[in-house]
C-alpha cells in the first residue's frame, strides 16, 4: 500500500519542522558519478539508479521531502557540455525518479529550479532566465510536484522572476539565497531586504540555503526571520565557515596549496553534532524548514531531523557508544577492557 502524502507542505510547517535535504550534486560527485566545475547533473540519465538510492537514504536518514534532481539541469548548463538536446529528457527522468521515492515514502515531492548563472540585471537576461524557468517549471507540473524550490539565487531580481514563475503554478514556492562573503545580494540588498520582497510578492517560504555553513548562516537567518512573517528557511553547507571566510568558496587551507573549493574542502566538513546544533539553534528562533546543501551526507540529514525531536527510520543505528569494547560503560563489558579508554 503506498503511504499518502497529506497533508501539504504549508500544512506541515504548521504543524512542525519540515526537513528537506539537499546537496545532491556535491554527494554525488563523491561517489564518483558527476564531475565537478561543470556539475550538470547527468547522472540521472547516466546511472538513475544512484539517485534514486540517494533520495531513499536520505529520506531513510529524515527528510520530508524528495527534491528532484533538476538543479543546473537547466539550458545553459547543458549547452556548457554540448547536451542541450537532453534538457528535457532530464528533467524529466530526474522527475520521474523523485516522484517514484516519494510515492513509496509518503514524502513530500518537490521540483527544483536553480540560479542560471547568466543573469545580468538587464532586459535580454531577464527574458533568457524566465524562459528557462518556465520550461523548467512546466515539466514540474506535468509530474505533479507538490511544490517548487527555487534555490542558490546570489541575485534577488532572479529569485523574483523565479518566484513569478512559480506563482504562476498554482504551487506552494520555498525561494532562498545564496549570500556570499559580502551580507548582500549582488544588487546590494540585504538578506532580509531580499526576503521581505519575496514574501511580499507572494513566496510561501523565504530564506536562504547554500555557500555559507552554520556559524555564518544563523546570523543572517535570524535577521531574516525577524523582517518577514511567513516561514523561513535555512539550510547551510555542513562546512566550518567563519567571519574571516563566511563562504565555502572563501575557506582557506594552510596545509592544501590551491583553493579547496570544492574538491578539498574535507578538513572543514562539519561533524553531526555541529548540524545538530545549528537544527536546534534554528528552531529556536522559530526557522521550520531546515536542511543541509553542498555536502550534506545522509549522517546530517539524521542527526538533523533528531535535534528537532524526529525519530528518522535511520536513529536505529544512530551511535550508542555505551556498548564500544573500550570506550562503553555497559557492564556486560569484558572487565579487562573497562578502563582502557584513558590509555587510547
């Protein structure tokens, strides 16, 4: 019997945090099916099988929704790697994949739209990026989306046509931003300037995902959720960011000569309990639709979906470091090993 998917998305963040992971082109290109610089995410008509058992570990690990794998599945990606041809075809695979996961799953089933890369702030871009949101956005319909991300928009004039786009569904729209080092868009808005134009052009859900990590994300997102009354979003790359580097693109190695975005990028992966505690830091300020982008692991999603009081099906094997041979307290422990932690 196939688990329905009521209620809606507005509806479950009425009712409580709503997880949704993200990040499915960095964990992919770790796994050895997507290349990055270009990242067109060709894997899905290349090996659909590694999304689809993506998309069940993580809702496996807490997310509420499935996110079709459409992000720079858009017109000017393809052309960069010569496959305009194939745009539609992804799309819709990519679709059909997500919307099989979450059929199965009870899920949440959103499609996706992403910054294009070619906004300009002028009259030609501006035509350029709504048609490719609009195609985009058609094939979302025809798959019977739930609603629709449109993510990762360093330009709030593109987060705009994107979000008019969206409206034009009918469907609910989550619109975040990717704020870079500088705490503006690149028109110079602010984040909560941006989002409270958002909202009050009709976005359902505003805030702000990607490029930053926890620590230099949850400023911004409590300005955010101050400046606008509809729901906010929040969903940081699990990367150490700080002041000095507020991005993932700005994270500097003293061991690594080059630029560790984004393929050495390990020594600053954040741990569980780090998301954990962002997730609770988030919630606290009244932020209910929480996720993890660019790195996210199925282990995020988890400890994630947990720090806001959810039981994932994965918490079965979340650590119990109570029965580890030389580290755990349990008593039924070999005697000769209690005690060893010290020496290790």
């Amino acid at each position: 019997m196939t688990p329905a998917r009521t209620p809606g998305l507005l509806e479950r963040l009425e009712l409580g945090p709503v997880i949704c992971a993200e990040g499915y082109l960095f964990e992919c290109e770790r796994r050895g099916y997507l290349q990055a610089g270009a990242y067109v995410p060709e894997v899905v008509l290349e090996h659909p099988e590694v999304v689809t058992e993506l998309h069940r570990e993580f809702v496996h690990a807490g997310s509420d929704v499935v996110e079709a794998f459409t992000y720079y599945a858009h017109r000017e990606k393809l052309r960069l790697v010569g496959k305009e041809s194939l745009l539609e075809e992804l799309n819709r695979r990519a679709l059909e994949l997500a919307r099989e996961v979450a059929d199965g799953s009870g899920t949440l089933f959103a499609g996706d739209l992403s910054n294009t890369n070619v906004f300009a702030g002028d009259d030609a871009s501006r035509r350029t990026v709504r048609a490719m949101f609009e195609e985009q956005a058609g094939w979302a319909v025809d798959a019977g989306v739930d609603f629709v991300i449109a993510e990762t928009f360093s330009w709030g004039e593109e987060a705009l046509i994107a979000l008019d786009v969206v409206k034009q569904t009918g469907l609910p729209a989550v619109v975040t931003l990717a704020i870079h080092r500088e705490p503006a868009t690149r028109e110079g808005w602010t984040p909560q300037e941006a989002c409270r134009r958002l909202a009050d052009a009709g976005a359902d859900v505003v805030g702000l995902n990607c490029i930053r990590g926890p620590r230099t994300m949850l400023p911004l997102v409590r300005e955010i959720r101050a400046a606008v009354s509809c729901h906010v979003a929040a969903l940081p790359v699990p990367y150490r960011t700080h002041d000095d580097q507020p991005s993932f693109q700005s994270l500097r190695d003293p061991e690594f000569d080059g630029r560790p975005f984004p393929t050495a990028l390990d020594p600053f992966t954040c741990n569980r309990h780090e998301i954990a505690a962002f997730g609770q830091a988030a919630l606290g300020l009244g932020v209910r639709y929480l996720g993890v982008c660019c790195g996210a692991g199925p282990h995020h999603i988890r400890s994630l979906a947990e720090s806001v009081g959810r039981t994932p099906p994965a918490a079965r094997y979340s650590a119990d470091m109570s029965k580890h041979a030389f580290l755990g307290t349990d008593p039924s422990l070999r005697p000769e090993n209690q005690g060893y932690a010290e020496k290790l």
